[in-house]
C-alpha cells in the first residue's frame, strides 16, 4: 500500500469531519481490492457425545481386535440391523473400518473418541469468504440469523482493478482458502470448520482483483476495535455496509495512517498545508504538533507562527483539519486539527481571533460588545485587559470580509456630526 520514495499528500480542510469519542480512524476513502466468494463448500466436523452402545462396539473391537454383528447379539440382544447401521455410522467417521462379516478398530481414532468420549462427523456446509489480497485479510460470513451476513459486492460497483500479491497467484480458490482455513488464519471462522471441499470447477485466479471505493471507519469498543466500510457505487449513488472487524491487516495499516502526523515529515508537510511553505534550513522549525485525541491535533504556536496562519485565512478560534493520501493515492484519512498559543504575544493573537469569532455570533453587535468580547478572551489566556486594541479586532474583522459589520460598528465615529 505504499510506494518507497513517494510522499504522502496533505491538504487543509476548514471544516473538519464529525466524529464521536470513540472513533480511532476517519478513512473519507480508500480503493480496496476485494474478492467476495459466496456459498463455498465447507466441511463442518461436528462433534456428538458417544451412546451407550457405540462405547460398547468401540471397546469391544479395541478388546478383541475386531467385532461383529453376532457379537453383539450375544451380549445385548441387539438386532443385527441395528448393529451394522450404528457401526457403519462409526466407519463413516473414521472410528471403525467395514470388513465383510466384522469390523476394525482405526487404532488412533478409537482410542481418542474413548478419551474424549464423543465422536466426530464431518458434514458439507456452505460460507462465504471475504478476501482483501493486499492486506492479506480472509474473513468468513455464515448463513445463519443473527450472525453478520455476507456484504454484496456487485460487479459494476468496482472502479477498477489491482494486481494480485505475488503469494496469491496461480493459486485456485480452493487451494488459497484451504491453506488459510487449515492454519485458521480467517477471521470469523466457525471452530468447526476444518477444510475447504473440493470444488468440481476451481480454476486459477486471475492475476487482478476488483478493486471498490469506500470510506470507513475504526471505533473503539470494550476490548476490540471494530471496523466498517461503505461501499459506493458509480458516481457514490449507493452503497453498502461492511463489517470489517476481523480485518487485522487492513485495521493496521488505517491505525498508522492515523499516526502519521506525529512523524516530523507529515507534520512539516501538516503545517506547509495550514500556513505556507515549509520552513528553509536558515528559518525555524515549524510549531510542534501534539496528539489531543484519537483524531485530534493541536499545533502549538509562537507569535510569529499564529500570525502565519492568520495569513493563510485560518481561523484559530475554530477546528480545523487535514486530509492525508498516501502515496499511492489508495487511502484518504482525515484528522481535527486546533490551535494553541505557546507564549503571551501568540495569545494575543488568539485573543483578536477570540473576539472575532464571539461578535460574528451575535445579531447585531455594539462598540460595547467588542469591548466585553476582549475582555472575555483576555481573560481566558491570562493576558490583561488592554493587550489588545479594539483597532485590532476591526482590522480582523474588515480582513474576513465582514464590511457592513465595520460600518456599523464605527457608525458612531464617522457619521457623527456634533
């Protein structure tokens, strides 16, 4: 997912996305390849507690070697059409083996379905897989109510395709999915499920895969990260829900995507994207930026820093953020991004920003109510009162373009005629 030499991409967003507490990881969108397999044959070893009477013919043919319907018959009175459908049913399951007049004990298996006292069938089912190739994640959907169903993945909904790992070409499906199982490297794999059945039909897979558009999600919950994605169609006309959770790689690779801006390389490129150029080897450094949240930021600035920002039109009373693509441009993550002084002259910056913002929340603000508004900010950076003119709040004002609101405040100053 990542291309070595190429940088990644950040842009200043000036309204930040909506997210809850418990959000990790924003991704406004991401190209994922995806293979979607549905009803697979499976097999299911399902396990049944041993009856009376097939510890009996278990025991019996460990004792004597082998035992047979009259045997049986002998000790329980058992009819021999009972007998051979209850061995035939041990044979079936790899305890007994069938011989013309008697049966065999498998030596192994015998003894383990003693030990453990139940036997074990191997049953055909049906599950679909989930395969996302470049993170090298498999998740399985059962049908079953109340279990997650598969996500529906429609051919004219992919833009595009990807090139398949190397590991996964000129590999059928069966092949691929049986290696996974047999490890029990799926995520949301049944405990019963032990092997992939053998498909009549199962050609190579291409050296391509489909690759969706989407956005997502990772949420904190009690002891799991859970994942979910939306899938858009042509033109995002529609789209469909994914429940990623069990996708270990992919949660990875978002997680560090969200840690980037602790890297000196994004966060220069962070600041370049909020206030201009980065900084030349002669100037300083940019301001620090520090984690404040699971997709939060803060950039900590000195006067010099809050006055370049101010210049690029950023409000500093007010969120912002940034968008990161990663070099490939495959996956887009959005974080919230503030501001904070570090010193005296910064806060007096932030305290015009401050005032700004508290006058344009009122209807129809007074001389009095830039006075109160200054005072207010003042106060909650720990400047005094006059730190900062009046003068200074209008000139901020008249450069965001709030012409009428200036008029209306110096109405007393310039059209008094006394």
């Amino acid at each position: 997912m990542t291309s070595p030499g190429r940088a990644n991409r950040v842009e200043w967003l000036d309204a930040p996305t909506h997210v809850g507490d418990d959000t990790l990881v924003v991704v406004i969108e991401a190209l994922i390849p995806m293979f979607l397999w549905l009803a697979v044959p499976v097999v299911r070893a399902v396990e049944h507690k041993l009856s009376a009477i097939e510890r009996f013919l278990i025991e019996a043919a460990l004792a004597l070697g082998e035992v047979s319907a009259r045997d049986v018959a002998e000790v329980t009175a058992l009819p021999d059409e009972a007998t051979h459908r209850i061995a035939g049913h041990l044979c079936t399951t790899g305890v007994l083996e069938a011989r013309p007049e008697h049966y065999l004990p498998i030596q192994d298996a015998a003894r383990a379905a003693l030990d453990r006292e139940v036997i074990i069938e191997h049953r055909s089912d049906q599950l679909s897989f989930l395969v996302l190739p470049e993170t090298d994640d498999i998740l399985a959907f059962e049908h079953r109510q109340g279990r997650p169903q598969p996500p529906k993945l429609n051919p004219p909904t992919n833009v595009g395709v990807a090139p398949l790992p190397e590991g996964m070409r000129g590999l059928t499906r069966g092949t691929l999915l049986r290696h996974r199982v047999q490890a029990r490297q799926v995520a949301g794999l049944p405990d019963d499920i032990v092997d992939i059945a053998d498909p009549p039909d199962d050609p190579l897979l291409d050296d391509t895969c489909p690759t969706y558009r989407c956005r997502g999600r990772l949420r904190q919950r009690p002891g799991r990260v859970t994942a979910r994605v939306d899938v858009y169609g042509d033109g995002n006309d529609r789209h469909e829900p994914i429940p990623l959770s069990g996708a270990e790689g992919l949660i990875y690779y978002w997680l560090a995507q969200a840690d980037l801006p602790a890297t000196p390389e994004v966060a220069s490129l962070a600041w370049t994207a909020t206030a201009g150029d980065a900084p030349t080897v002669d100037q300083a450094s940019p301001p620090d930026l520090v984690r404040t949240g699971s997709t939060r930021w803060t950039f900590r600035l000195d006067e010099a820093a809050a006055h370049d920002a101010v210049g690029r039109g950023r409000r500093l009373a007010q969120p912002g953020g940034v968008r990161i693509t990663d070099p490939d441009g495959t996956t887009k993550t959005e974080v919230t991004v503030d501001f904070e002084p570090v010193d005296q002259p910064a806060a007096a910056v932030f305290v015009v920003e401050e005032a700004v913002q508290d006058l344009l929340d009122i209807v129809a603000p007074t001389s009095a109510d830039v006075s109160a508004a200054i005072v207010k900010a003042c106060a909650s950076h720990g400047l005094p009162a006059e730190a900062v003119a009046e003068d200074d709040v209008r000139d901020r004002l008249w450069q965001h373009g709030h012409y009428l609101l200036i008029y209306r405040l110096r109405d007393a100053e310039d059209f008094s005629y006394a």
